[in-house]
C-alpha cells in the first residue's frame, strides 16, 4: 500500500482552487462565498461554531433565543410555526412525511419529485401514487422554458377522490429548477376538504414572499394553502449550505391537520443530535435581511438582468424577465435561463454532446460558474447579493459565446454575415436538431407510466439478486432509484419493474450526456441491482 502525505489536505485545496477560478458566481449559496454578509461576520462564522450548553441553544430543544428566532421567521412568511433545519431540505421533505401518520400508505405526487421524496417514501413504508403528467408540452415563443412535463392538476383533483382513504399526503414542488410554478390554490382546497396534508417542496422558492413583484409573492406556497412548505434557504437568501426552514401553516396549526410533537420527533429522527447552531445563526441573519432588504434585491437583479438582455448577443436567448410567459404560465424571473438560437451549429473543435453542456462548458472557462446545465440550457441563479462586476463578467463571456457560434456557422447565400433561425429550416447538422431528439426522448421518460410492484421500503428490506447489464433488466424489478443527470430527479423508483422502452431511452440518452447519477459515461458498464 502505498504511503499517503498526511501533509496533504485534498478537499480543501479543491475548494480553495474553486473559489479562485469562480469569478462571477451564478449558483447556490445565495450567500455568494460570504460577501452577503457585513465586515466583521465573515471572519467571525469559523468562530461562532459552537456546541449546544446553558449560554447557547438547541435546534433539537428550542430555547428562549431559537424560540423568538423561529417566531420571527414564521411571522414573515405567515406561517403558524416554522422549524430552523440545518440538515437541508432534505430533512425537511423527510420529516414532514414521516410526521404524516395514520391515514393511508401511499403519497401522492408528481413523477418529477426531488429524489428526497423517494427516500422519505423509503422510510416512511408508503407507496407512491403518480399524478399523471400534462398531456401535451406547452407550445409558442416560451415553450423552451418547460423542458420537463408538469402535473395535470385537474386530473390530480380526480385521483385524490379516489383514493382519498389510502392517501397519507401530498406532496408538489413549486417552483421546479427551471423557475416554474404551479397554481395548486384549487388543489390546496380539495386537501383541505379530504383532511389530506398538502406538502410542498418549495425549496427554490425561499425570497418569494418578499419579492419585488406581487405576482411572484402569490406563487408563496403558503400563501395558495399549502399545509407544510420546506423552503431552501441557502439556495437564494444568505444562509449557509445547506440551512433550510419548515413552515407549517397557520390553518394547519390551528386543525391539528399536523402534529407539530410528532413532526419535531421526525425532525430528530432524520437529523443529527448535534445541528449546527452556526448554520441556524445564519438562517436567523438571512430573515432579518430578507425582511428589511428583500424586494429592493429582488429589484436589483431584474435590473441587472435587463441590462444583459439588452447585450445579448443575437446567438443566444435569455428567458423573459417578467412572471408571466407567453403560455399563460408563471415561474420566477430571477432564474435565468440561457440558451442557443435554434439553427446553429456548435464550434466544430469543442466537442460537446449538446449545446447546453457546450454553453455551460464556455462559460465556465470565463469563470461565470453557473447553477447547471441541460440537454438546450444554462441556469443561472443570481444571488439577491449579486455584485454588478459578476454582471459585467458575465455579459463580456456571452459575449465570446456569441462570437464563437457566429464564427462556427456556414455563410449565408449572400456569401457573409451567419445564419439564425430565420428560415423555414435550420442549419445542417444544426444544434438544436440533435437537442430535439434528447429533449423528446427525455420527456418521453418521465410521462411513462411506472410500473410499480413493490413499495420502495424494499431497496431496505430486501437484498438484491443480481447486479445485471442494463440491457439485461427488462421486466425485473430494480432495488435502487435511478436519478439522470441532469435533471437529478428520478426516472426510477426502487421496486419499479424496468420497462423495455425506459431501458432503451436511458441507454440512448448517454449520447447526450444524460447518465444516471453514480453510473459510468459507458451504458454496457451500467450494473443495475435488481429484486426478481
């Protein structure tokens, strides 16, 4: 075995390295590497990590100063109660069900759920009931917006009648990684007619009650009735990794509808006999700022994102900066999303398995680190901190961007200038021809009715028989969630039967660069645990 250097300290080199190379941060934490925070806290957070004792307090039993800081939180979003969690959202999504106890043994939610509700499914016992995806992809100018299929909610309102006595909850995520929202407010009062726990995962949702814009503050979960919100609070306010809160509603409280003994159990069970007093410190300094500076912030990126538009070069696209989209649809403005025009062709010498990948790749080595990356799109998540210099870094790389794919394209008729998409048809071997099959493919996955046979408990209970080549696995039934990236939410839930057409569509997907999370870049290398 060969002698390792104790000298070294790897992990802290690469984030050293990182942080060096991140010159305009578009990405979680909002905090945006401390800057949200006043002179002298920065260097005083190593210092304020502390135990729980007499002078301090305890996320696990709330004193005097947890106790006033979650009552100020909860009374800035209009909650009945609200939980400081320093184990992410996660826990939060976790705990909620798990505190959801004697009404039936399924939940009930869409397919495109964070792959914490497979594992709070997991450990709950429950079986997942689907909400059926929308029918159709939404068409017109705003239609790349919506990679991913949305619950049919009138279809759900069905569903949930049915089988209202088996249900234990509900749970929805609004907005998704893309900014869009769901109005579930007529769902939220179907739930409360059932006496059925409405959950929503709205963890990249967390400033919405105080932006800028009213007709984002009404996509605030609670403020459509939902029953339990688990908001990120580190993903856009100045909280660190990974600081979360847990909202219950008042009209929950007030019910009984949720039992807030039984949902604090649950948040001990899931979480750590030593939370991180630190990581709740901040979450009490990101309320505070969010309440007295919140909506001029919000104002600010939509300004800054105004500005970018207006130099965006004519490759590339910018979602639009107002809530409302062309579909008759709301998602968040202040998640940008960036892609190429349709028709254009990729330079020939950065290879990249899509256009996407290939932006994301660009703009990385300008040092504009974004959120992520898809099939067609960049996400940019601009902090409510966002220093105008990120701007300006960020304009001058889109910039190059667009000198780069103006130089990849073929010549026009008239022997100068590049070709857009003002033709009829695009380019040869163009892009977004090849984004189109990966993006149709993709959607196609998660609209396919899952097979499922077992609850999900079992990936716990049972040991798997075999680990097969994936082209070996139809009809048996997988003992793990099978989560692409991106989008990182899973296709496959433990104790579904692998049906021919995913097996053959995730196989494909790899020439796009879409491989499930903890698998190879090489299909044939895949080994799935399989139960029968």
């Amino acid at each position: 075995m060969p002698q390792l250097n104790q000298d070294a300290a790897p992990l802290l080199d690469c984030l050293k390295q990182a942080k060096a190379q991140d010159l305009a941060p578009f990405h979680m934490p909002g905090h945006r590497h401390a800057e949200a925070y006043p002179e002298p806290l920065p260097q005083l957070l190593l210092s304020l990590d502390t135990t729980e004792y007499e002078d301090t307090d305890n996320l696990n039993d709330p004193g005097p100063a947890l106790s006033q800081a979650q009552e100020l939180a909860a009374d800035l979003w209009e909650a009945g109660a609200c939980f400081f969690l320093s184990g992410g959202s996660s826990q939060g999504i976790k705990a909620a069900v798990l505190a959801c106890q004697g009404r039936g043994d399924r939940l009930a939610l869409p397919r495109l759920s964070h792959v914490a509700a497979c594992y709070a499914a997991t450990l709950a016992g429950l079986t997942p009931l689907w909400l059926p995806a929308e029918d159709e992809a939404p068409r017109g100018s705003d239609a790349w917006l919506y990679p991913l299929p949305q619950p049919d909610l009138q279809q759900a309102e069905a569903i949930l009648q049915k089988h209202a006595g088996q249900i234990r909850a509900l749970l929805l995520t609004s907005p998704d990684y893309y900014g869009n929202c769901l109005a579930f407010s007529r769902l939220a009062s179907l739930c409360h007619q059932l006496n059925l726990p409405l959950i929503v995962d709205q963890a990249h949702g967390a400033y919405f009650c105080r932006s800028a814009q009213p007709l984002v503050r009404a996509q605030d979960a609670l403020k459509q009735g939902a029953d339990v919100v688990i908001y990120s609070a580190h993903k856009t306010l100045a909280a660190l990794t990974p600081a979360a809160l847990l909202m219950v509603s008042r009209q929950a409280v007030s019910s009984g509808l949720l039992s807030l003994p039984r949902l604090r159990l649950a948040l001990s069970l899931i979480g750590t006999t030593s939370p991180s007093l630190l990581t709740a410190a901040t979450l009490d300094y990101a309320r505070r700022d969010l309440a007295l500076t919140g909506p001029g912030r919000s104002e600010a990126v939509l300004r800054q994102a105004e500005v970018l538009q207006q130099g965006l070069p004519p490759q590339l696209r910018l979602s639009p900066l107002k809530p409302r989209t062309a579909c008759g649809r709301v998602r968040d403005p202040q998640r940008l999303l960036l892609s190429l025009q349709p028709g254009l062709r990729l330079p020939a010498a950065d290879a990249a398995p899509s256009s996407g990948c290939w932006l994301y790749r660009f703009l990385s080595q300008q040092g504009v680190k974004a959120e992520m990356h898809d099939i067609r799109r960049v996400v940019l998540l601009p902090s409510l901190y966002q220093k105008p210099a990120d701007w300006q870094v960020l304009a001058a790389a889109l910039t190059k961007a667009g000198q780069a794919l103006a130089a990849a394209q073929p010549e026009t008729a008239s022997g100068a200038g590049t070709r857009l998409n003002t033709g009829p048809a695009p380019a040869p071997d163009a892009a977004s021809d090849s984004d189109d099959r990966g993006e149709r493919l993709l959607r196609q996955l998660y609209t396919l009715e899952p097979q499922t046979v077992y609850p999900p408990s079992c990936a716990l209970s049972r040991q798997p028989r075999a680990w097969l080549p994936l082209a070996d696995c139809s009809g048996r039934i997988t003992a793990q969630a099978l989560l692409p990236y991106p989008p990182g939410i899973p296709l496959v839930w433990p104790g579904e039967r692998l049906q021919p057409a995913l097996i053959r569509g995730l196989s494909a997907l790899a020439a796009w660069g879409v491989i499930p999370e903890g698998m190879p870049a090489d299909p044939d290398a895949w080994r799935i645990p399989v139960l029968d």
